[in-house]
C-alpha cells in the first residue's frame, strides 16, 4: 500500500516550503490577472510585452503560465505598466 499525502493546492505539493508555495501561488494569481487584461485588449504578444515594458519572448513565458521565471517584483513592475495597482491581502493559513 502506498503513503498518498493530499494538499491544498498544486503549489503546496511543488514547493519545498509553505513560504516557497506562497510565493508561487502569489506570481501566479498576478500572472493570470496580467493574461486576463491582454485577452480582454485582445493584443498580440508583440503589442502587449510592448504596453507592459517586457519583450516578446518574455511577454510569451508570462502568457504559458511560466512562473519559475519571473519574481514578484517583475509581475508588479509588469501589472504597474499595464496601469494596475497591486495590494496585498493577508490571510490565517
């Protein structure tokens, strides 16, 4: 029989630590808020990484859900060119 351990999220069964899967769950929920405004602006790739200040290929690793390869400063950098104002809301665990 097998040892089957269960998790709150996808973030909590990658990460090593609960402040590593915050971090991820953080970058990704801003990602995804980030993609949400360039479909409903219907840009390209090339016309959005241009409003957000990033290259195309860049641009590209955001929209495919990357998220290894941004930090949160980059997403708020990102969301801020996009004329977004990220907050930050706590909650117990």
């Amino acid at each position: 029989m097998t040892n089957t351990d269960t998790f709150a999220s996808v973030w909590d069964a990658i990460a090593d630590t609960p402040e590593q899967a915050a971090n991820l769950r953080a970058r990704s929920e801003i990602m995804q808020q980030i993609n949400a405004i360039i479909k409903s602006n219907q840009w390209t790739q090339t016309v959005a990484a241009s409003h957000c200040g990033v290259t195309q290929p860049r641009m590209n690793d955001l929209m495919r859900g990357r998220v290894s390869r941004f930090s949160l400063d980059a997403l708020v950098n990102i969301a801020t060119a996009l004329g977004q104002r990220v907050s930050v809301h706590l909650e117990a665990a």
